[in-house]
C-alpha cells in the first residue's frame, strides 16, 4: 500500500523545521501528492515547557505551520497535520 512512502523520524522540533527544507528538495525531484505529519506538537512540547515559554512556542509554531502551508500549496501537494 504504502510502496512509495518515504518517512522521516524526527528528534526535535529544530529538526522538524530544517526537514521542510529538505522536503521542498524532495518534491522537486519527486513525484508526491500527499505530506503527513503525525504529532506535529509532541517535539515542541518536549523543547517548550511551561507558560514562561508559550509565546516564543506559539509564535515559531505559526511560522512553521506558515512554511509547510506555502510548501504544500506551491507544489500542488495534499498536507495532512495531526497535532497530537
């Protein structure tokens, strides 16, 4: 079913973000209609904790969320997020 995937675990919400870059590569070169992300919250909870931080969490979420947006809708791709 899935026989054209290509997963990228990630390990911190730093990594999510430079992953977009490498994505854009990707779908370059690639033929991909559809971009999952599962748990798109799970890094920056780990990286952001407590209220000292929700606004530096919020304000670089927006701009990641911003980012995959322009991605996905600049190469004519389905994005799905799941936040958790």
């Amino acid at each position: 079913m899935f026989e054209h995937a290509t997963v990228q675990p990630l390990i911190s919400f730093q990594h999510q973000h430079e992953t977009i870059f490498n994505l854009i590569e990707q779908l370059a070169t690639g033929d991909f209609r559809l971009i999952i992300i599962d748990s798109i919250m799970a890094k920056f909870r780990v990286d952001y904790s407590g209220r000292g931080e929700l606004s530096e969490r919020q304000q670089f979420l927006g701009k990641h969320l911003a980012l995959l947006t322009l991605v996905a809708a600049g190469m004519s791709t389905t994005l799905s997020i799941a936040f958790d």
